[in-house]
C-alpha cells in the first residue's frame, strides 16, 4: 500500500530542502563538479553511437575525451588569450569612445553645448564613469572569468570528472532508477524521459547552435575588419540560446562600434548588419529548426526568471543548473495541470458522470 499523498509530500520536501542547502553551502566548489556533469551527459550519446559501432564502453569514452582534451588545449592556446586581450582593449578604448560619442552628438545637437543640460551632463557623467570604472570593470571581469576558467578546472578536474560520469553514466541510470519507489515508477520514468527530451532538444542542440553562430559572427566579423570582433562574435554567441537576445546584443555592439571605425564608409557598416541579418536568418531557419526543434517548451522568459533566481542564490553553480531545473519543472508543471484537468476538482461531478456511466 503506498504511503499517504500528505507524507510523500513532507518526504519529497525534505529531500528537495536537503539539496538545495547541500548546493547553496558547497557553492563554487560544485562548479567543476557540475561542468563535468554537463560535459557527460552532453556526450553520452555519442558514446552510445559508438559503441554501436562496435567499440567498447571504455574505448569509446577514451576517444572522445581525449578530443575534448585536444580541443580544450587548442581553445586555451588560440582563442581564450585573444578574448582577453581584445576584453581589456575595448574597456580601455571605451573612455575615448564615449568622448566621441558626445562630440558627435554635440555636433549634430548644438544645444548640447548648454551647460545647463540635462543630457549633457548625463553624457559628461557616462563619460567620467567609464574613464574611473573602465580598469576596475576589466579587472574585476578578467578575474572572475579566470577564477572560473581557470586551468586547474578545465585542463584536469573537468576532464577526469567527465571521463568517470561518461564511463558509468548507463549504470549509474540504472541504479537511480532502481532506487526510485516502484509505486510510482511508470510515472517517474515517464517524466524524466519527458525531461530528457526537453534538455536533449534544448542544451545540446542549442549549445550547437551557439557555438556555430559563436564562430560564424567572430570569422565573418574579423574578416570584415571590425576591431573587436572575435569578442563581439563570442558574446553574440554565447547569448544565443535566448531567441534575439544575442542577435540584438551582438548587432548593437558591432553596429556601435563599426559606426566608431568606418564612419562615413556606409557600405562597411552595412556589410556589418548584413552579419548579423544572416546570421539571425540562418539561426531562425536552418539551424534551431534542425537542431533544437519546436516542441522544447521553455520559453525565453522563464529562462531569464530561472537564471535570474538561481544565479541570484546560488551564484555561478546555480546558473549551470538553472536550465535543467527550470525544464524539470516545466515538464513537472505540465503534468500536474494534466492531472488537474482529469480530477474531480477540474470537472466536477457533472463532468465525470457520463464518464462513469460509459465505463458501467
């Protein structure tokens, strides 16, 4: 006889209670935990094809980590260095961007030169802002970035954590699944491979998509002599897996600064927008459609909540989890409105009546 809904409750509840403190006091320490997670179940089923094509469990997770390893290295060696680079260039560059701008606006508004108002002390405040928080903000984003992405994470810890995930990610399925209450386990399985399905279609496809984007505006960008570029390019991509954001990020950012580098040289900054239009063409056309499909169902604002929220409390370690949770309790939600509609609260007993007499 299973248990009382009231207790399943109160027992769910503790255990939902116990992780979340279990995340919230181990915080960052979590983070490359969390990272090889993420990289194992990204790649577990190209181990699965793998092995169907004949080699073992081992030998499959063997090559592909030792890609990964490869691509991290080149990654470390060829790009992270240049982005950091142009990083620190652009927020040095933004003080005289932003004292050109004003003399640009001064121009074409002469009112401006008023002392007396308000828009141009706004500008003259921006300005100073930048010119005294420029090299603090550099140096405050390079640290994080490399507190985060540092060698020590992603050259041993995230590699080795990623090796043993993928290398025992069926057994370790199979043994969750033996622990689950066998009341409730057709459900259980149900939903979680609902859940798999929404995070299959929505993080492995949209970080493909992100990735193809992300390189696409960075070669196309540097190839059309936009200063900045390859940072402009990997913002742009990285913010993809919101529909437009990354597109309007990225535009604004290069579009702003091409009219900064080729001012009065319009087909230039054309060929800039131009980018960017394909780019959102091929995005919206081609490759979400391909990739990540239609029926995912997490829309772009219930994204932005769940990274708010669980960035906001957990902080690093909760934005790498906020998408998973926020497609659990997305597929969780739907099934419980489902439940609702069939209950006796949702259709009353006039609704439920022709039911019973047909099963009679």
């Amino acid at each position: 006889m299973a248990l009382p809904i009231g207790q399943q409750a109160k027992y769910w509840g503790i255990a939902a209670a116990v992780l979340f403190a279990f995340l919230w006091l181990m915080g960052d320490v979590l983070v490359p935990f969390l990272v090889g997670g993420a990289v194992a179940y990204f790649l577990d089923p190209v181990a699965d094809r793998l092995e169907r094509l004949g080699l073992s469990r081992v030998a499959s997770t063997a090559v592909i980590m030792l890609l990964l390893v490869l691509f991290m290295v080149l990654l470390v060696l060829a790009v992270i260095p240049t982005l950091i680079q142009q990083t620190t260039a652009l927020v040095n560059a933004a003080p005289e961007i932003a004292k050109n701008l004003q003399q640009f606006l001064i121009e074409r508004f002469p009112d401006l030169t008023d002392e007396t108002s308000i828009m141009r002390k706004t500008l003259a405040d921006i300005a100073a802002f930048v010119q005294s928080k420029g090299a603090d903000l550099a140096q405050g984003v390079l640290s994080s970035a490399m507190s985060v992405l540092s060698a020590v994470v992603f050259i041993v810890v995230v590699p080795v954590v990623a090796f043993y995930l993928l290398l025992d990610w069926d057994r370790m399925v199979e043994r969750i699944d033996s622990l689950v209450p066998r009341d409730h386990v057709a459900v259980v399985r149900r939903l979680a491979g609902e859940i798999d399905a929404v995070l299959a279609g929505f993080v492995r496809g949209q970080l493909t998509v992100c990735l193809v984007l992300g390189i696409f505006y960075s070669a196309a960008l540097m190839l059309a002599g936009l200063q900045f570029g390859l940072l402009v390019g990997a913002v742009a991509g990285a913010v993809t897996f919101i529909p437009y954001v990354g597109a309007i990020v990225g535009g604004v950012l290069a579009i702003g600064l091409a009219l900064f580098q080729f001012w009065g040289n319009w087909l230039q900054i054309g060929i800039i927008a131009g980018i960017f239009a394909l780019g959102q063409f091929v995005e919206g056309n081609i490759l979400t459609p391909k990739l990540v499909g239609q029926s995912v169902g997490l829309h772009p604002v219930w994204l932005l909540l769940a990274l708010s929220a669980f960035g906001g409390l957990l902080g690093f370690s909760g934005m790498l989890i906020a998408v998973p949770v926020a497609a659990s309790i997305g597929v969780l939600t739907r099934f419980m409105i489902g439940q609702y509609r069939k209950s006796l609260l949702y259709q009353g007993i006039e609704g439920r009546k022709p039911r019973d007499e047909d099963a009679a």
